[in-house]
C-alpha cells in the first residue's frame, strides 16, 4: 500500500519557498524521496489558498510561480462540500478524543468570509 502524503500550508511554503534555506531544502527532499518511494503527494486546495494569499500579499511572484509548478506536478484536492463537512467531523471526532489540533480557533478562512460582502444587495419588493 502506497503512502498519502497530505502538504499542509507549513511544508508546502517551505517546499515552494525560493529561499534555499537547509529547513526548506530538506523539506523538498524528504518529499521527493517519498515521491521516488511511491508515496502520492497532495496539496489540499485549503493549504494552497493559505500559502497562495501570503505570497501575494507580499508580492512574491517566485513564491508564487514555484507554488503554481509544484501543483502542476502533484495531486491538487479541490476543497468540496462533502470534503469540508468530513474535516469538520474529523476535527470534532480529535477534539473528542483528546487529540490536539491546532485549537478552538478558526479556521483563516472563516475570518475572510466574515470580512466579506457581497457587491449587489438583494432588492426589497414592497
């Protein structure tokens, strides 16, 4: 059976990340050794969106180019219903158990759609 590596946002910056510092270059090796091995690698399109408004935000256009490659060449998973209503299930299930995740905070995402309004208002008929 084939390992499945899932890149969360913290690895995926640090393979995408132009800067070749030893964590980051360590990090693309221990990835490519288990590509090599047969592992699947998949970016979750939420860690891609984390990463991805960063580098954008601080107009880093090689972050940017390394990160749209890597997608090009490992499995993409496209954020669904289906899959958001599973990880929040997943989550609650760790909660109960005991199992530590990253806290009660919200995910980033919530606070970008808190943030955001839409451009046309619904019209009132009277």
């Amino acid at each position: 059976m084939n390992r499945v590596i899932i890149l969360d946002a913290g690895p995926l910056g640090l393979i995408t990340n132009p800067k070749l510092s030893s964590e980051s270059v360590a990090c693309a090796q221990w990835l490519q050794a288990h590509i090599i091995a047969g592992s699947r690698a998949i970016v979750p399109e939420i860690a891609d969106y984390e990463v991805r408004r960063e580098l954008l935000r601080a107009n880093k256009t090689k972050g940017i180019s390394r990160l749209d490659d890597l997608a090009k060449s490992i499995e993409y998973l496209p954020i669904t219903t289906t899959a958001m209503r599973q990880a929040a299930k997943l989550w609650a299930q760790a909660r109960q158990q005991g199992q530590p995740t990253a806290g009660d905070q919200q995910f980033q995402i919530q606070k970008s759609r808190k943030s955001w309004r839409p451009e046309w208002k619904p019209s009132r008929k009277a």
